[in-house]
C-alpha cells in the first residue's frame, strides 16, 4: 500500500484507534473520510484539517450501508482505501441465562458491518489503482479474553475473514489485517487511563 496520495475512508474514526489512524495517515498527505454515529465527534477529528472530512454512518444498520456506499462514492469518487475499524466491546458473563442484546450488537458491529460495508464498496475498489482494504481485530482474536467473548469471537471472525479476502482479491486489492494491542482508548469504561496499555500515540 502506498503511503500517500490516498483517499482513505476510515469507520469509527471519531475517536480512539480510528481518530489516531486518521490524523497519522492525513499527516502523511492523504485525503481522509472519518465516519461514525457521532458527528461531533467526527467533527472534532476533522476541525483544522483540510482534506479531511466527516460523514455519518450507522455501521449497524444495513440500509444505511447500502445508502452510505453510493454516497461515498459519488462525493469522492478517487475512494481507494476502506479501513474496517468501528467496533464495539462488551463485557459479558457466560455462566449465567443473560440478555443477549449486547452480544448481537457486538456481531452487528464488529463482523456484519466490516462485511457489509466491504461487499458494498467491493466492485468500486476493484476499479481503483493501488485499492486497499485493511481491517482492524485485535490480539484477542488469538488469545481471547474470558470477560468479552463475543468481542475477542468476532475479532477472530475478521482475522479468518481477512484471509479470505486476501486470497480471493490477490492481485487485485491488498488486503492488511491490523492487530492493535492493548491500548488506551474509551473501548471500555477506565480504559483510556488504565495501566499496562499503550498510550495511544504510540
């Protein structure tokens, strides 16, 4: 993957592991779409960058995908970089009937929404030169934390899924899986303050 002259779009970018790749890849000479729920937040991110920009988009919901997907395309029609980045962590206890609520979101989020999102712009990044596609799991994908199974299930789910991807589109589009370590961010409550964690800058 080249390193600038990008159009890269990036979900999840208004805070955290998203905001954090957003300023470091615009810093580099990119062009950068930040999306998310929150458009304050992605508001904030943006505030003094030119080049960069704040779309909204529910990553849980399919009908906005698909809307989501002509858009993008139609206001940055060079879009040649997606980043699979949104997602969200639950804590969960397994040794008791619970609501599975959160454990749905989790799989809606974190694997239907990177999936989605993909199959939705796959057939424009095929007619980009220098296409990529990167997606975000996490080191949990290999050594599961007990407390958030569903979370470290789904990132597990990516990494598999990003092989897939790598296979089917060799030649075609680079797909890169990011494995991030623990770092401090607001994923969980405490988490951006809490020992042991990489500061996010690093």
């Amino acid at each position: 993957m080249k390193i600038s002259g990008n159009t890269i779009l990036i979900t999840g970018g208004g805070s955290g592991i998203g905001e954090a790749l957003a300023h470091r890849f615009h810093d580099l000479g990119n062009t950068v779409i930040v999306v998310g729920r929150r458009v304050q937040a992605l508001e904030r991110v943006t505030t003094g960058r030119p080049r960069m920009h704040a779309m909204p988009l529910d990553i849980a919901d399919a009908r906005d995908i698909a809307a989501f997907a002509k858009r993008i395309v139609a206001e940055h029609p060079t879009l040649n970089v997606v980043i699979n980045n949104a997602g969200i962590m639950r804590f969960e206890a397994l040794d008791q009937a619970r609501d599975l609520s959160d454990a749905e979101a989790t799989i809606t989020t974190n694997l239907l929404g990177p999936i989605r999102l993909t199959d939705a712009l796959i057939e424009h990044l095929l007619g980009q030169s220098d296409a990529a596609l990167i997606n975000v799991s996490s080191g949990l994908a290999f050594v599961p934390l007990t407390a958030t199974p569903t979370y470290a299930a789904t990132k597990a789910a990516i990494h598999s899924y990003t092989v897939s991807l790598r296979e089917a589109l060799k030649g075609r589009i680079e797909v890169i899986e990011l494995v991030p370590p623990a770092v401090q961010t607001d994923l969980t409550p405490g988490q951006a303050t809490r020992e042991g964690y990489l500061p996010l800058a690093d």
